[in-house]
C-alpha cells in the first residue's frame, strides 16, 4: 500500500520487519517483492543484490508468480539505469519459460519494461510488437501502468516514423488511459490519506485519553498524598493527646502522692497530725450539729526509747507498724485514728460514749501486749499506757478531749504502764 502511494520509507521499513522476522519462508518472498520495490523506489544502491537474494528465498519457497514478480522489478531496476540490453536478456530468458504465460499480471509487467528496453536501444519493431501486445491483452485494465506507458511508446515510434495520424491516435488513447490512470492513483492517494488522517485522529484520541489518565493518576497520587496526610494528621493528634493524658496522670497522680505524703504518715500509713486534727474537728462538729458523744483515746508505747537502745531503731520501726495493724482491726470506718507523735497515737470515736471506747482501748492494750515481736528478729515485749476521754466530760472541742485523754494517758504511765484510764473529773 506504502508502495501505492510512493511512501517507500515505510513500505520498505513494514516489509523489512517481515522480512527480517518472518513467519515461514514463504512469508519472507512475499515480503521481499514489496521490499525490493521500496529499495527501487528510494534509488538504493544494493538494489541488484538485494533481488539475487530474493530470488533465492522465493525460489527455495517454491514460489513462481512472486520470484516472476521480482523479475520484473529486477527488470525495471535495469531500465531505469539504462542497462536495456541486460534487460532485454531477462525478458528473452522468460520467454523461454512457458509458465509465465499463466501470470497476465506478470507478463503484463515483463512485456512494459522489455518494451522500454527496446525503446531504449532503438529497437522500435520489437517495441511495437511488445507494446501492442500489452494493449490487446489489457483492454479492460486501462487503469494499469504498462497499458498507458505502452500507448505513449506507441505514439513515439509512430512519431519517430513520421506515422502522424496512428501517433495521434495512441497520443489519444495514452491520454485516456493515463488520465484513467491518474485518477485512480488520486483515489488511492485519496484513501491512502483518509486512512493517515483516520489514524492521526485516533492517535490524537489515544494522546487525550493518555491525557486523561495522567490527569486521573495526578489526582489519584493527591488523594494518596491527602490520605497520607490525613493518618500523619491522625497519628500527630493522637501523640498529642496520648502525650496530655501523660501529662494529666502525671500531674493527678503528683498531686495524690503529694496529698498522701502530706497527710499521711510515711511509716504506718495512718493520718499524721495535721490530718489527724482536720478530720477530728469535721468528725466533732458533725458530732456536735448532731447531738451525738464522742470519745477520745490516746495512747503511747511503754519504754519505746529502750526497745530502740537495745535493738537499733529498725527493730522501733517494726514495732510501730506492728501496733498500728493491731489495732487497725478494731475501729469502725469513720473512726480517726492518727500518729500524733513519735510513739503516741490518738483515735476519736464518733457517736460513742466514753466507757465503751475505754472497753475498745483495753481491747486494744491487750491486742498489743499480745504481738509476737519475735517477727522483727528480737525478742522484746510491747505494751502501751492508755487515756481515754469523752464529750460528756470534756465536750466537743479537740483540744480539750486531747488534753483530758492525755492526763489520763499520764495516770496509767504512772499508775505502772499498760493499762487504760479514764478521764473523770
Ligand atoms: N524507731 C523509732 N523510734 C522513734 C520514732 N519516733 C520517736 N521514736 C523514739 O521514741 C522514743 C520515745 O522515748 P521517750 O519519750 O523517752 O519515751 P519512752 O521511752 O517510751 O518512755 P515512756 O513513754 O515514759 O514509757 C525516743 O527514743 C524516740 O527516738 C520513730 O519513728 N521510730
């Protein structure tokens, strides 16, 4: 089709592929008809060889009409660079084969560059009679080449005979035949350049969906890139808040180991003083908006500073928290119990009356007496001096309660330790 339409680059470079690459051997003579005539047509100058080898594949592919095919284009190769006579060799060697009279075409072909030939050397009587032949057998096929090309060599050796009326004849029907032939090279170039145009449109629509697609994968890679940002966005606020939640427990529970080291007793784990007095005074003011008794007990450990002398101060801190989980056992919830000093330690009873907390601090004493102090690695007694006091007696304010119960507490130490005594007035 390249060939058609004069476009030999292509032609030769689509039927090199098949003929580089070819299926078969056969596959490869065919290519090679259309590739020796791109070669010719781009004036190649390994023309000559290139045919010799094509005419060897098609002869080892056993194929006549094609290997005549190259023949002639072997032939319009010679024409073409005048070599008439090596041209007219080849046309009397075909003649010789009588299998070329099967091939119309072929023949056609043949006899046109043969008919050249002779033209080309002044042979004008075998021209004519070439030339004619070519015209007879080709009535139908005025579109063709060798029909128009043979008229016009009709008309020159009529002319070059000084025939004027037959060369005005052949001028006539050459001219037909090559308008003929003219116009259907122009539909072919015609279609041949609908069909460029037709791929060029597709091209174009293939370069716009190309298009498309970059502009999808661009907004595919920034919805990617959103989405990236979007979990980075995520895991950034997370930290954050994972990282405030840090900081909040951090500083909760600062505050509640400040608030528990404030208020509370290191060694023993029961409220010290200053707690011990800011609860007693809530316990004592609802007591006392409610009408209900209260009872104080204070009591301290009997010769602690000789517990410590004689088994060092670690055997002292044992025995105070011994004392503490002792009598931890017999108070209510609400009852306050306290570490108001060294070895002293004080409890108020809401709602209870003074007898029945002197009962709770006998318990108490005897609780104490009864530690096994072998535990702490020694072996030492424990006992402690008890005073109690109550609302009846000394009312509802703290440091009155206290100062009764420590009297009291005074009285037993004096009275020989380890016992408990009621305030009375
Ligand atoms: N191991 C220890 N000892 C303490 C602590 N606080 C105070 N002490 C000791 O408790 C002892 C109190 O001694 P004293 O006030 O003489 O009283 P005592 O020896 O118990 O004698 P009486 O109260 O009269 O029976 C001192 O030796 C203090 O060092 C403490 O937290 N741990």
């Amino acid at each position: 089709m390249y060939n058609r339409v004069d476009n030999y680059e292509l032609a030769y470079s689509y039927s090199n592929i098949i003929y580089e690459d070819p299926g078969s051997i056969t596959e490869k003579c065919h290519s090679s008809f259309n590739r020796i005539e791109a070669l010719i047509g781009l004036n190649h100058d390994q023309v000559d060889v290139e045919i010799h080898n094509s005419l060897a594949v098609c002869k080892e592919a056993d194929e006549p009409l094609f290997s005549w095919l190259i023949t002639s284009l072997q032939m319009e190769f010679l024409v073409k660079n005048k070599q008439f006579l090596k041209a007219i060799s080849i046309y009397e060697d075909a003649l010789e084969q009588s299998q070329i009279s099967d091939y119309v075409t072929v023949k056609t072909r043949i006899y046109h560059q043969a008919t050249l030939a002779y033209i080309g050397i002044a042979d004008y009587v075998s021209a004519e009679k070439l030339a004619k032949q070519i015209v007879k057998g080709s009535k139908d096929v005025l579109l063709s080449m060798p029909v128009q090309s043979s008229y016009y060599s009709l008309y020159q050796i009529s002319k070059a005979r000084g025939e004027l009326k037959e060369a005005l004849n052949y001028f006539e029907a050459y001219s037909q035949a090559l308008a003929a032939y003219q116009n259907d090279r122009a539909d072919r170039l015609l279609a041949y350049n609908l069909a460029v145009g037709q791929i060029e449109l597709k091209n174009q629509r293939i370069a716009l969906l190309d298009k498309d697609n970059e502009v999808l994968a661009l907004q595919r890679d920034l919805y990617e890139q959103e989405a990236r940002q979007n979990r980075l966005l995520v895991l950034i606020l997370a930290a954050v808040l994972l990282l405030a939640s840090v900081l909040a427990y951090r500083g909760m529970t600062g505050r509640y180991r400040f608030k528990k080291i404030a208020e509370y007793d290191q060694l023993t784990g029961i409220s010290n003083r200053y707690h011990f007095n800011k609860q007693a005074r809530l316990a004592l003011q609802y007591c006392e908006q409610n009408a209900k008794p209260v009872a104080v007990i204070l009591f301290d450990l009997d010769h602690f500073k000789q517990i410590n002398d004689a088994h060092g101060h670690a055997a002292g801190d044992w025995a105070l928290q011994a004392v503490v989980k002792t009598c931890r056992n017999f108070m209510r919830n609400n009852d306050v119990f306290g570490r108001i000093g060294g070895e002293e330690f004080a409890v108020l009873l809401p709602g209870c009356q003074i007898d029945k907390a002197a009962l709770l601090a006998e318990i108490c004493r005897d609780a104490i007496a009864s530690i096994d102090c072998s535990d702490s690695g020694f072996d030492f007694v424990l006992t402690a001096s008890f005073g109690v006091s109550g609302s009846d007696t000394s009312g509802h304010v703290l440091k009155q309660l206290l100062g009764d119960a420590d009297n009291a507490m005074y009285q037993a130490k004096a009275a020989g330790r380890n016992r408990v005594m009621a305030f009375s007035n």
